[in-house]
C-alpha cells in the first residue's frame, strides 16, 4: 500500500498533505507554487509511491461551482496527463481553511507567522486528505 497525497490547489499556492504508507495518519507537507506542482509531485513520487491524489473542490449542496472550480479543474486536467493511470479523487473543501486557521490559533502559533501567505494551506490539505480517509471509513 502506497501514502495518498491530499491538494488543497489555489491559483498561486497549492497545500499539499500526505499519508504514512498504511494510509492512516495525514501530515501536512508543504506549500508550493501551483505552477510547480508536478514537478514537486514527481520528487515526492519518486522517494515513495503514491497510490492516489486527493483534490479539495467546493460542493454545494445546491450545485453549482464557485470562481476557483474551473482554476481546479485545469490543474486537475494537467496532473491526469503527468500521472496517467493516478487515481484522483475529489473531496469537498468547505471551511477547510478556516479550520486551518484555527488549529493554529489552537496550537499557539503566532499570529506574525499565521499571517504568512501560505501558511494555511498545508494543513488545509491535511484536513482534505482527512476527509477522504474518514469517508473511506465508512464505505
């Protein structure tokens, strides 16, 4: 069994979370420049592998898409052709950066570094990646 790696993607930065190998605990990793994600992928890929990617995508429960879906897709567009044969599965992504933000007033970070542009979005992935295993669970 492979670690499964969680995206929290934006148009300028891109959280990114991943799995131990027996897929049962996230830790956020880092966050990369978005146009530098396959490449950053790659590096992590080729020191362990991965079984699958895990994207945050909004969902409402009207339907319907807001300004950062069609951004998402393009980026998960650009991953299925890097990673042919790469399962990558969705998960909603609501609230997640707002309980980012909370974990780290929770865990004492400094609100000088909570400002950091960035600083939200690996957790944000980890909590995207703790989402699809939480659903896994209850399938």
């Amino acid at each position: 069994m492979g670690r499964l790696l969680g995206l929290d993607v934006g148009e300028r930065r891109t959280g990114m979370a991943a799995t131990d190998e027996l897929q049962m605990i996230c830790s956020p990793l880092r966050t990369v420049d978005t146009r530098e994600l396959v490449e950053e992928i790659k590096r992590l890929q080729s020191g362990s592998p991965l079984d699958a990617i895990v994207v945050g995508r909004p969902h409402f429960m009207v339907g319907g898409a807001d300004d950062s879906t069609p951004h998402i897709d393009r980026v998960v567009n650009t991953l299925t052709k890097a990673f042919p044969g790469m399962p990558i599965h969705f998960v909603d992504e609501g609230f997640t950066s707002q309980e980012a933000s909370a974990i780290q007033r929770q865990g004492g970070m400094k609100s000088s570094k909570r400002r950091e542009k960035g600083s939200l979005d690996a957790i944000a992935a980890s909590l995207i990646l703790q989402r699809h295993l939480d659903a896994q669970a209850y399938k």
